[in-house]
C-alpha cells in the first residue's frame, strides 16, 4: 500500500513538473516576442523578421521540418509606418505619444506650428456649415469635439462618421490636418495606405477644451513593397495523409515613432507561446496526423500573411482535417470563445465535454463566423477550422499597456491541456 501511494506522489509530483516546464516555456516566449529588441514585431527596425527568425529558431530547435530550403515563405505588402521621434503639442504642452495621443496609421509626415478652426456637432452634422467653415481651415488644423455615441442616433451618427471620414481621409480637405478629441481608450492600428493629411486622436481632457494651437514634427516612411514573412514547420504524423494545422499570428503594430512602442504580449505573443508549446509537444510525442505549424506575418494590417498562404500553399489545403487559429491566449478567466463553434457543433461538443470531464476551462463559449483573424481565409476555401481566444482579464488590447509583465497567463496551462487532448481524438 505505502508503495502504491509512493507511486501515486511520484506521477503526481511528475506531472506539477511538466505543467512547470509549459507555463515556464509560454512565459519565455511571450517575454522575448514582447521584449523592447522586437520593437513590437512590426516595420520599424525590423521587428516583424526579429520575431520570424526567433520562431525559425524555435522550430530548429524542437525539430520541426520545414517544407522547403528553410521556414519561410516571404510575401511583400505595403505598410505605412513611423520610424521617427515624433512630438505634438498642443497649446504649449508636449504630449506623449501612445498616452496621451495616437497617430492615425495612415497618416504623412508634417511640422510646423499651426493655428486651428474647431467644429462643433452640429457643424460636422450640417453640410453647409461644414463647407462654410473648411473654407476657413484652409492650412490649419481642425478640431473635432468628442462625441458620445449613447447621446444622437443612427441617422445622426451615421452623418457624424460619414463626414469625420471625410475630413480625415479626403484630398479636397485643405486643412493641415485634424485633431480628433475623443474619451474612450486609445486603440491604435496598422495601415497599408499613407492618407492625404496627418490625423492625432488626443485624449479629452480639461487642457484640450479649447485648443487655439498646435505644434508638430511627424515624419512617416511608406513602403510600397515591403518583404515580410510566413513561419512554417512540421512534424510527421503516423498518418502522413491528413493535416492537423496550428496557427497564430506573430506580427504586431511595432513602433509608433522612436518611443512608443506596441509589445502586443497577449495579441499575440501569447497565441505564439500556444503554438510554440504544442509544436514543443508534438515533437515529443509522435500525432497520429501529421501536424503544421504555422506563425503567420502581416495579419494586423488586412489577413495579408494568411492569405498569402491559403493562395500559395504549400501543401493541398483539402488535406487539411482541421485547423485550430490562436489569437489572444494569454488570459482565460473567464473561459474561452470558439468561433465556428456553430458550424462544427459535433467538435465543439467534443471540446465541451473534455473540458466538463476535467473541469479545466470556467467554460467555452460558442460562436458562429466571425472573418476576424488568420482562419478567415481557410474558412471560406471550405477548410474545417476553429478560431479560439481567452476571455476576461486584464483589458490591455492594441495599446502600449499590453506587455509581458503584466500578463498574467491566468489559464494557460488549462488551456493547453484541454487543447492537446483535443487536438489526440480528432
């Protein structure tokens, strides 16, 4: 009997020790892609190939095959991107970017210190007084007052984005450029496209009630063909004839200007450490399919890297059995959301009932199409797929604040769990 329990405490005490070692190699993933050297993985100082050669380095190292020469499959894209130290001030006080504003992603290079024309509501909602008063900003900067979207209508507000559209992206605007107050979080993105004139989002606050002058040095570098990346590697499975794909995309928004900087430690890092830790996985323990992993550039600016592939695979994509999609995995406190859950109801039972025999997950939630992520592409070439993400936790998203340090990687290794021994009764 004192044998059998001694038994019991050694597998026990086994497995604390390997859950260890994959929140531990999660942990150093999402430390190194979100590190300061990456520059947020994006096209400022070559952070997109710095993380594609650490997830190539990675592969090599666990022992994945690639399908050509090496792990690459390069693309071009364009992208605008900020590479310079960029300074905004308003009414003599310097701002700092990322905090306390952001530049549009479209945006082109300016400097000089501008005087400004604001608009009110009802100036933007009225066409005559928006063309009466455009006429006045003629060189300047406009000012657009934040608006609360629970305060007007549809009607009124569809009018309200249809002509702030207009006032930031239209060549017949002569202003210098717009200023666009706003009181919700400040959310930045990427763009293929350099626009007519430069936009800021500000934060609102008690100093920007009335802005009478602006001062601003931005400088944007636009790239027409820029050559980025796909990360692709395999394991060999004891059935060679189907494919079990895992993917995530790697890229994030990068540098905006020479300080702020986009870690994107759960978007996606995390995803990354996910497909990372199954790849670390699976080339321990031989899959009954083979298995493709695939670490996709390019997606924050338009899917560019996943499409790239599902138009150039490397392999018929009708082999594919099914294709699990990585995107925000670094939380899970309040359980999981599984896109295509509707359409494959039979497997998202499947993950169901896994994870109620096991109690890993507080739940997971079903959801039906949604073209948001890398699985999009797949999904509409009839690839059976899922599109998975944490959800609850810490709310950094697209922002400065999504870092290493503070992502807590609440349930990953239940995640993990519940995703591995998924992915072994398909």
């Amino acid at each position: 009997m004192i044998k059998r329990y001694a038994f019991i405490l050694i597998v026990f005490l086994l497995s604390l020790n390997v859950s260890a070692q994959h929140i531990d190699y999660a942990r150093y993933v999402v430390d190194t892609l979100a590190s300061k050297s990456f520059k947020g993985r994006g096209y400022v100082d070559n952070g997109d190939k710095k993380a594609a050669n650490f997830i190539a380095k990675e592969f090599e190292l666990l022992g994945l095959q690639p399908f050509s020469k090496n792990y690459f499959q390069e693309f071009t894209t364009s992208v605008n991107t900020f590479p310079s130290e960029m300074h905004l001030e308003i009414n003599g006080e310097t701002l700092i970017p990322g905090k306390d504003y952001l530049v549009d992603p479209g945006s082109r290079s300016i400097k000089g210190k501008f005087e400004t024309v604001t608009l009110t509501i009802s100036d933007i909602s009225d066409q005559e007084s928006l063309k009466q008063l455009l006429k006045k900003a003629s060189g300047k900067f406009i000012v657009i007052p934040p608006f609360d979207n629970k305060s007007y209508d549809k009607t009124l507000l569809k009018q309200l984005n249809v002509a702030t559209d207009f006032l930031k992206y239209h060549v017949l605007n002569s202003s210098a450029g717009l200023i666009v107050l706003t009181k919700e979080k400040l959310t930045w993105s990427g763009s293929t496209k350099a626009n007519a004139k430069p936009v800021f989002t500000v934060l609102a606050n008690d100093s920007t009630s009335i802005i009478s002058n602006v001062n601003v040095n931005l400088k944007h570098q636009y790239f027409q063909r820029y050559r980025t990346q796909n990360v692709i590697g395999h394991i060999e499975g004891k059935n060679k004839d189907s494919l079990v794909v895992v993917t995530a995309h790697y890229d994030h928004l990068g540098m905006m200007g020479a300080k702020a900087m986009f870690p994107g430690a759960n978007d996606n890092a995390s995803g990354v450490a996910m497909l990372l830790s199954l790849a670390k996985h699976y080339a321990k323990n031989k899959p009954e399919y083979t298995m493709v992993f695939i670490a996709f550039g390019a997606e924050e600016i338009g899917l560019i890297g996943s499409q790239y592939f599902v138009e150039h695979p490397l392999f018929e994509l009708n082999r594919i059995k099914f294709l699990l999609n990585f995107d925000i995995s670094g939380t899970g406190d309040d359980g999981i959301q599984v896109v295509n859950g509707k359409l494959y109801k039979n497997k998202f039972n499947k993950l169901v009932n896994l994870n109620n025999e096991q109690q890993l997950l507080k739940q997971v939630k079903i959801r039906g199409e949604a073209c948001n992520s890398d699985h999009c592409l797949f999904h509409l070439s009839n690839v059976p797929c899922f599109y998975m993400y944490t959800l609850g936790g810490i709310k950094a998203y697209h922002d400065i604040y999504d870092k290493a340090e503070t992502l807590p990687l609440t349930e990953f290794e239940d995640y993990f769990k519940l995703i591995q021994q998924f992915i072994d009764t398909l």
